[in-house]
C-alpha cells in the first residue's frame, strides 16, 4: 500500500516511547462529506481479517529548526514485520476483528413427518452448527425422560438434563440431532427421532401421537475458520467457538411450542358380532 494512502487514512499517535497504540475503528478517520477525495465510510467489522500497513516518520528537523521529518521507505513498508519485538517492516497481514457475537437462531417451520419423527427447520445469521432434541411436556407421566422445566444451566452432572448436553445428545444413543449451517440465513433440516434417557444411558425411539418439547442448540465456526486462516505473528488461538445462551434456548423452544407426532397405525376392530341369522328378513345387523 503506497505511504499517500497510509497517512490520508489519518489514523495515527505520537511516539514518545516505550510504546504507543493506535485503535483503527474504520478504514479512513475522516468523514467523506468534508472531504473531496475518494474516502470510504467502512466500519471495521467483526469477525473478518484485515492486512494492517503502518508508516513512521521521526521528528527531525532542518538547520533553521524547521520540522524536515524522514520517512521510512515505501519496501520498508511493504516489507511484512516478521517479529513483533524486533520488525522487519510495516506490513501485518491477516489480522482478524474477533467475533463477540453468539449465532442467533430462526424459527422456519416445523412438521411430523412419522409416528416417530418431527422435522424442524431453522436458519443461523452465520457459518455454525444446530443441534436439536425432544423432550417430554411436564403432563407427561413417568420421569424416566427430561421433561420440559428440567432442562436447566445450572448443573452440569450427568442425569440432570444440562442443557447443552441434553440438546446435542449422544452419537452412542442415535440421539445426536445436528446439522452444519455453511452460509448464513440457508435452511437446515433437521429430523428429531428419539428421546435421550434421564440417565443418558439409552434412549427409544419417538411414541406416535404424543407432544414434545423440542430445543435447539448452535454455535458458531470461529474458533474453525480463524485457525485454518492464513493468520498474523501475532494471532492467539480462541478458546473455543461461541455459544447461544440458555435464554435464547428457552426462548426459540417456546416459539416452536408443542410438536406432536402422527397417528399412522391403521384402526382395528375391538368387537365385530353380527347376528346370524338376522331379526329381520331384510337386513343384516
């Protein structure tokens, strides 16, 4: 990037030692309406990868004290830093914004396709994974399953429906309902079958004409794409992706609201008796 195109960005600091730090909040520190020059109102953005091109000129001055600063050379600028202790050069490419945003979850639609399966569709705001469960309704009887209330984010003990444990179940039980939102605001389906054990130590499969609570679960690929990026010496690992909260769960389960599974057992008789021979002689009862 040519030094003009640096310093008409405008972001800079004085240096005074031992260290100096400029904040780049936009591309350009200007506002384009006072300016007549091709300026560009960019917000910096979360979550995206800069390339950051410094300058530096020191306070020297002429014989009559006048300022006659000396810049360092447009290689030296293009020239990447190598060492963040001891740089090479002004050039630091790669530098990612961080996502401090968690996915956010929509609603779709939602469908009984069988006796035992429901099918919901939901979408995420970004690249990131879904995972889904059902759950009894607290009418249910028994309290061998998790019902509705129980799911909770307080406890993280086994048997005690957590609810990032309950949601994204378990591949052992066929109770691990997922599905990977490569772009944003695409539809991902995702079929519910089964119903994890309190215990997690199994799971059976959805009962025909019966509700269910259904949560869902997401969360996003930044920790994936930041660490298979070309990234900057100075880049730190993420601890981990970024996670919906237990509110917005609770929230999205009540926007789907009950899910109740189809009746596809074909009726049977519990009494067929006719009368042989009939009480009249034109009909059969």
């Amino acid at each position: 990037m040519p030094i003009s195109r640096i310093l008409t960005a405008q972001w800079s600091a004085s240096f005074d030692g031992p260290d100096s730090t400029i904040t780049i909040t936009n591309l350009e520190n200007v506002n384009p309406v006072l300016t007549v020059r091709d300026d560009e109102l960019a917000p910096i953005a979360e979550k995206t990868q800069y390339d950051v091109y410094c300058v530096a000129a020191d306070n020297a001055t002429d014989s009559n004290g006048f300022p006659r600063p000396q810049y360092v050379t447009q290689d030296y600028v293009g020239t990447d830093v190598g060492s963040a202790l001891s740089p090479a050069g002004g050039t630091t490419k790669g530098v990612w914004v961080t996502d401090s945003s968690p996915p956010a979850m929509t609603f779709v639609s939602s469908e009984a396709l069988s006796q035992d399966t429901i099918q919901l569709t939901l979408q995420l705001d970004e690249p990131g994974t879904i995972w889904c469960a059902a759950a009894d309704l607290d009418s249910a009887s028994g309290s061998t399953y998790c019902k509705q209330s129980q799911i909770q984010n307080s406890n993280t003990a086994s048997g005690t429906c957590y609810w990032e444990t309950f949601v994204k179940g378990s591949i052992a039980h066929n109770t691990a309902f997922r599905g990977d939102a490569h772009e944003a605001y695409r539809d991902i389906k995702i079929e519910v079958n089964r119903i994890w054990q309190k215990d997690e130590a199994g799971s059976v499969p959805l009962q025909h004409e019966t509700g269910y609570a259904l949560f869902c679960f997401a969360e996003d690929d930044w920790k994936i794409e930041a660490d298979a990026a070309m990234n900057s010496i100075n880049y730190v690992q993420p601890a981990g992706p970024l996670k919906v909260l237990f509110p917005t769960v609770q929230t999205f389960q009540t926007t789907v609201g009950v899910q109740t599974t189809l009746d596809e057992a074909p009726p049977s008789f519990t009494k067929l008796q006719i009368q042989d021979p009939s009480a009249a002689n034109n009909a059969i009862a």
